[in-house]
C-alpha cells in the first residue's frame, strides 16, 4: 500500500485534492492522506469545504494558522518535518501556489521524499506576488511537475527542468466544479439577496494590490458604486478585505448602497451557483479566471498579470484595472465582449489522469521510495 499525502491549506487547495482524493479511494494500492496545514484557519474559508466536498475530517492536522509569509511557510515546514519523519509517505501532492505548497515540498525533497507539484508551470512574470516566488521553488525542486495548460509546459522547459517531470494533466478545478455540478445547479442563491439570475455582478476581491493600499481600495469601491447603478452586485467580502474596508471606512459606505450585496466568504456550492447565475464576474483571483472561461462567463480580472493567460487567449477572461473597470463593464452589458472556447483538457477528467499518473510510477516501482 502506497500513502500518499495530500496538501490542503487554502480554499483552492481544497478544492483541488478533493476530485484527487476521491479519484485515489478508487485505485488498489494507494492510502491517499488529506495533510491540512491550518493556513486557512477560519470556518467559512476552510471546514465549509471538507464539507462541501465530502471530504472526511484531515487525519493530519498542523493548525499552523496566520502570520507573516516567513512564519507560515517555516511553521509548515517545522511542523510537517515531523510528520513526515514518523509517517514516511511514498509521495506528496502538493497543489497551487499558498505558502503551504512550498513549504511541504521543501520540508519533503530536503527528507529524500518524492514530491510532485499539482498545477504546475504557472506563472505571471510578477516577482512582486508572493504566489509567484511559490510557484518558481516549488516547481525548481518538485520531482513530478502536473500542469493544468500548454503555457505550463513552455514555462518549465524555458527554466530547463527535464521534459521528464512534466505531464500535461488538465484544469483539476474544472473536476471539482463537475464533480458538484448538479447539487451546484440545484440552488438559488441569488434569490437571498433579492436578485435573479442574469441580473446581477458578481464581486471578489482579496490580492494586497487591490485591498492593501487605501487610495486604490477606495478607488475600486468607488468604481463597485457606480457599476452597481446599472447592474447589482453581490459581494462576498473575504476575511482581508474586510479588515482593510472597516480601516478606511468603505464598509460603511458599500453597506449603505441599495444594489451592492454585501456577505459572509461562502462555501464553494453557494458561492459556484453565484457565479453561474452571475452576468459578470469582478475579480482578482486566479480560480475565478479559470471556472468563468469554462462556464462562458465575462470575467474582469483586477490585476496587471496573471499566471493564466490561458484564460485570456482562449477563454472569457480580460484583465483590467480601476481606470477603465467602469468601461469594461458597460461594453458587457451593451453585449460587446469576447466569446471564449473551453482550453484542453479541461474535461472535468484530470483527478483521473493524475491518478493515472502515479499508478504508472507504482508500476515502475514508483521510485517513490525516500532517497536516504
């Protein structure tokens, strides 16, 4: 029997072991083990998603909570260290680009333990982003690169690591949204706020460009205002972006416009059913760009890059900033927007080519046995 450890931490993560974790259950040989490292340590930015998901309670738990980028990534690495030397796994999974995934991979490769990167080669070409220092580490030193696109391939042999670690594996996110699809469908979330399909914006935002430094937050808030003039906007307000529109006063004022809807962060089925119904998406996550272009949504990304220009070239996704939001919008509503295609392998079927994956390695006898 081969365990194989699962690397949750963030909100995407947990979305993208839960289609592998299910996947693997399936597969003779293979113990698959859900590692939460505790990064996300609020309920509704964590638990709601085991939930979702039907994913069993984490066996291994670091409740490694909050803290500068420093502290997260080395208390992961003291913590799961341990771990790693009690259990000995024949291979980690680490997915995305949190503190969490660097972390464990180090905290692995440096055991003599097989490491593989789920969603690899990503990149934005913007050393400012944390998540960008994530992606290069991990990728430089994982043993098995799985990339969700093309561009993911490209970027790993331009860095010169071996066409030998890379398989072109497809959008995992995409499994997990056609794994909930029907439950997904079956809800109504924006009769909550008094809205109808179609009819209404939907908002996100979180990245320390946007919400981080008052004068552009005030900006975007300003812009949210007027946009919700002509179309509603429902906006899940997560934990950081919370904290930073309390300091400027901006809460006060959003919660006091008639169509912006202001909420709780939600579970991934409620908030997927917000996104379906939606006319538009606003936003500056990456996961976002991903599920609007397989949906055929209009997505406006807040940011001056992304790692997924995937959703750009093919997809729905645009990117753009406070200055000419307000534009991008209207040129929506007046039915002036791209029409984008569904990438590659973005087939709901990619938990199924990494579980392909590694019952190839177990094959060659995996060479996932520790080094040392």
């Amino acid at each position: 029997m081969k365990t194989i450890h699962l690397i949750a931490a963030a909100r995407p993560n947990f979305m993208k072991i839960a289609p592998l974790y299910h996947e693997l259950l399936k597969r003779d040989g293979i113990n698959p083990v859900i590692v939460h490292t505790g990064q996300h340590y609020d309920l509704n930015m964590s638990d709601v998603f085991f939930k979702d998901f039907n994913l069993p309670e984490p066996r291994i738990h670091l409740g490694v909570g909050s803290g500068t980028h420093a502290e997260q990534t080395g208390n992961v690495m003291i913590a799961y260290e341990k771990v790693l030397i009690k259990e000995k796994p024949d291979l980690i999974v680490a997915a995305g680009d949190v503190n969490s995934t660097i972390a464990a991979t180090l905290a692995a490769v440096k055991l003599g333990i097989k490491t593989a990167h789920l969603e690899a080669g990503l990149r934005s070409f913007d050393r400012t982003m944390p998540e960008e220092i994530n992606r290069i580490l991990t990728d430089s030193i994982a043993d098995y690169l799985w990339t969700p696109s093309p561009d993911g391939d490209e970027n790993l042999i331009k860095a010169g690591i071996s066409k030998d670690k890379i398989t072109l594996v497809g959008n995992i996110m995409i499994d997990s949204l056609e794994m909930l699809r029907s439950k997904i469908e079956n809800l109504d979330i924006c009769r909550k706020f008094g809205l109808n399909k179609g009819r209404y914006g939907l908002v996100t935002l979180h990245r320390p460009s946007n919400v981080d430094h008052p004068e552009i937050l005030e900006k975007l808030c300003k812009c949210l205002l007027e946009i919700s003039s002509r179309l509603p906007l429902i906006f899940p307000v997560h934990p950081r972006t919370s904290a930073q529109l309390m300091d400027t006063g901006c809460e006060t004022i959003l919660h006091n416009a008639d169509n912006i809807h202001l909420a709780d962060p939600l579970g991934y089925k409620d908030f997927m059913n917000l996104v379906m119904g939606s006319r538009l998406l606003i936003t500056d996550s990456g996961g976002v760009q991903e599920e609007t272009t397989y949906l055929g949504i209009p997505c406006l990304t807040l940011r001056s890059n992304t790692e997924r220009p995937v959703t750009i070239t093919e997809g729905t996704n645009i990117l753009c900033n406070h200055g000419n939001l307000n534009k991008m919008v209207d040129n929506i509503l007046e039915g002036n927007f791209k029409k984008g295609k569904k990438p590659n392998l973005w087939d709901g079927h990619t938990a199924s080519r990494v579980a392909d994956c590694i019952q190839e390695l177990i094959s060659q006898n995996l060479k996932l046995k520790n080094r040392n």
